[in-house]
C-alpha cells in the first residue's frame, strides 16, 4: 500500500461528504440485501478483546453537520458512558475535506472519522484494518447486518471500517404529490422510466409572464442521481471494475445516458437552470424541493426522515417509488446501498478506544436517536425489525423495496469515484449545452479517469 505524504493527500483533493446518506428498515431480522460485491462475506476471527486505556480522550471527526443534534443527544445518555468505560469522547463536526488531509498528511489525524471519501482513504493507506478488532465484538455482527452493507466493508478482503451511523438503500424517485395533483397527474402512479418522468418534468414545470423559472419537475443529476454509479446502472453497465480495476466509461450508454438525462435541462433552459440553483434556497440534496420549487428528487432512504425534520410541510405530500429506466429496461428495479463507518486512522492515538464508540454506535439507544434527530436509519437487522416503515413519508417504500430489486449495487467502491463523479459534472454540462457531443464527452471523462489513476499511483 502506497505511503502518504502531505503532497500525495492534497493531491487526493475534496474529500467528499458521500454516501449521503441513507436510512431503512426491514420487517424480520432474518431480511438483508443481496448484492455482489468485490469484497468477501468472512466473518472476522474472533480474538480476545483488547483492553482499552483510563480516562483518554478519543477524538472524532464527521464531515457533515447534520449529525450533530443526535450526537448530543447520544453523549447525554448512560449507554453512551456505560460504552466508553470512563474514556471521554471529543466529537467535531462539519470538518472540511482539507482540514483532514492535512492532520493526516501531518501525522495528526483523529482518531476516528465518518463520512469522508472511505476508499480512498484507505487506498492511502490513512486507516487501520479492523477485522481483527470487529472479530473481538459482541455488536457488530455479520449475520444481523444487511448483505450488502456487510459485503460492501471489505477491500481486498479487509474490513476498511466499522459500519454504522446510517445505511440502507440509496435510490427512489420522490415526487411532492400535491404538486402533481395540481398539475393534474396522478401521484400514486409515478412514472418508472426516463421517457414517462420527461413527461412529467414538462407539466411539473412553470415560468412566469417574464419566463422566469417559478417551479421544476426534476433536475436530473440532483442529489444521488448525480453520481456515475446511478446512470450506469439506470442504462445497465458498470463503469468500474473493482476485481480488475479498470474503467468502462467509454461506453455508448453512458453517453444515451447523457443525451436523455440532458433533455430535462434542455427542456427548462441551462441558463434558466442554473440560474434558480443560484437563489437562496434553491440549493441541490433537497434544498429546493424543501422549498417547493423542485417536485421530484432521486434521493435515498434518508429523504423521508430528512424532509419530515426540515420541512413538515413539504415531507406530509412525499411519495417515493422506483428510480427510472430507459424504456428498453422497463421492468428493472435498481438499487444501491453501502455502508458508512467509523473509520480508525493510522495515526490516531487510541483506536481500541474509538472501537468502543463505534460499537455503541450500533446500539438500539444510540439508532433510535439518530432516527429521531436526523432521520437515518443503519441495516442493523435486529433493530430495523422495530422500526415503523410509516415513520416518515416515503419510508415504506425504501424499506419494501428489498425484497423486489433486480439490479444491486454496492456504491461507490473506486478509489477516484468522487473524482470522476466532478469530471462527469463539467462534461455532461458540455453536452447540453451543445458544446460537445456525448461521445466526444464519454471518451474524455474515460480518458481523465485513467490519467488521474495513474496520478494518483493506484496501478502500482
């Protein structure tokens, strides 16, 4: 595994917020999800479990600022104290990509950290294994965590993280229903393929007397319908190969792929659309559907309880169903899941220590105040089976999906898949704005995907 240095990890640039993201819920304990994945379903050895130091003070570090609410919560109760055995946890939120890559590059990162950019950072070499610690626990089990989270902790065979704080399926397309009983469509049944929802981007769409943008349908590449990982397996490919390593983005769906997704742009006007993104409160990952300007989203489990929490009065007129298909894949059900963790940095100064929150993270106190608070939910399976799938709106759907999926995904497993999903923002931009054709796009996206590779010394 390659050395870092200060250089190598600024090189790395953002680090993103990812897998945004996530909640959901199963009906028995026995439920889980099912996708391949490139790691491996061994259950960790168990060893003797290893002592932890007095009174230490365990840093820990989440890239986002939404969890903060529950962590308060979480750290005033008993379990929480009970779990850290004396030891003191100092807990930091909204860190900024940067801020970690240097501690890391300087040698002094947290102990722990969440929802930053995990493969790559383990690709690096920043994070410790932790199959032998999870195979010392009494929490984190295999056989009551989801497949697909279980299968989707593994790299090369090693667990690169312990999984927790939210995970569960990624994708459905979610429609404010009264929005389009106004415009006279039917919101118990949703269009499932690209071509019917284009149908609905056009009469969900409003301007006024000066062509203004007033309300949109769907902004196709919004929230988790932005990233490689959901146009491939829309269109019905992979675009990474995690067993071999090598990239298919060259390919003629993913240009189809960036022609039809195009059209619902092409249909408002890019400049018009850009421009409503750029007023307050119109912002992506449910900003603008919050405040009633978008009525349709491709967002994941979370949405329902994220909406519920933000705004009430948006999330009581939620549905949630299907991501679309192109009309040739009509019948396909797609979609994603992955797990977050609490990853344990190489430097850190107490990883048996950080381990103890991580496992308490799993707890049914410390999850049924993270729904609560934040509205994500963790495929723990043994506490999804007391969670009400009515909790939020739209969360019936993500927690029924599991049984009906034809086409899993364990997302975002490349190392450089946040840097491709950037590079794939600038190109498919080109297309519809007629500055470059789909082809031209997919064949440099393929072409900057292995020139950053090869930069970042990921073939060696």
């Amino acid at each position: 595994m390659k050395k870092l240095n200060r250089r190598d990890f600024l090189k790395m640039g953002a680090v993103a917020s990812a897998s945004a993201v996530l909640a959901g819920c199963a009906s028995r304990p026995e439920e889980t999800m099912a996708p391949e994945t490139g790691g491996t379903e061994q259950e960790p050895a168990v060893e003797e479990a290893p002592q932890t130091g007095d009174g230490v003070v365990v840093t820990y570090w989440y890239s986002w600022g939404n969890l903060d609410p529950a962590m308060d919560a979480i750290m005033a109760t008993d379990e929480y104290k009970t779990a850290m055995k004396g030891n003191t946890l100092e807990y930091k939120g909204a860190v900024q990509s940067e801020a970690l890559l240097t501690a890391v590059a300087a040698g002094t990162p947290p102990d722990g950290g969440s929802n930053f950019d995990y493969p790559n950072l383990w690709s690096r070499g920043a994070v410790l294994e932790v199959t032998d610690l999870v195979g010392t626990s009494a929490v984190v089990k295999k056989d009551d965590i989801a497949a697909g989270l279980w299968d989707g902790s593994f790299y090369d065979g090693k667990m690169i993280g312990v999984p927790g704080i939210e995970g569960f399926n990624w994708w459905g397309m979610n429609i404010n229903a009264k929005a389009a009983e106004e415009a006279g469509l039917d919101p118990n049944n949703i269009p499932l393929t690209w071509e019917g929802l284009l149908e609905w981007h056009e009469a969900l769409t409003k301007f006024d007397d000066a062509g203004n943008l007033l309300q949109f349908g769907l902004d196709p590449w919004d929230a988790m319908a932005s990233e490689p990982d959901f146009a491939a397996t829309s269109w019905g490919f992979k675009w990474w190969d995690e067993a071999t390593k090598t990239f298919d983005l060259n390919n003629p769906l993913m240009a189809e792929s960036y022609d039809v997704m195009g059209q619902f742009i092409r249909m408002v006007g890019p400049d018009k659309f850009a421009g409503m993104r750029q007023v307050e409160g119109n912002g992506t990952w449910g900003a603008a559907y919050n405040a009633g300007v978008q009525t349709m989203i491709m967002e994941g489990y979370w949405h329902p309880g994220e909406t519920q929490i933000q705004q009430p009065d948006i999330a009581q007129y939620n549905r949630s169903t299907w991501a679309p298909v192109p009309e040739s894949r009509k019948g396909a059900k797609i979609m994603a899941t992955g797990p977050h963790f609490v990853q344990l940095f190489k430097d850190g100064a107490h990883p048996n220590e950080m381990f103890l929150f991580a496992e308490h993270l799993l707890s049914g106190a410390a999850m049924d105040i993270i729904l609560k608070e934040v509205g994500w939910i963790f495929g723990r399976l043994s506490w999804l089976a007391t969670v009400d799938k009515d909790t939020y709106p739209g969360l019936r759907f993500y927690i029924e999906a599991t049984e009906q999926v034809t086409d899993w995904i364990v997302g975002r497993r490349c190392p450089i898949h946040w840097y491709v999903n950037d590079q794939s923002t600038e190109l498919r931009e080109k297309v519809y704005r007629d500055e470059m054709t789909s082809k031209e796009a997919v064949e440099e996206l393929q072409a900057r995907a292995l020139a950053e590779w090869d930069a970042q010394g990921l073939g060696e």
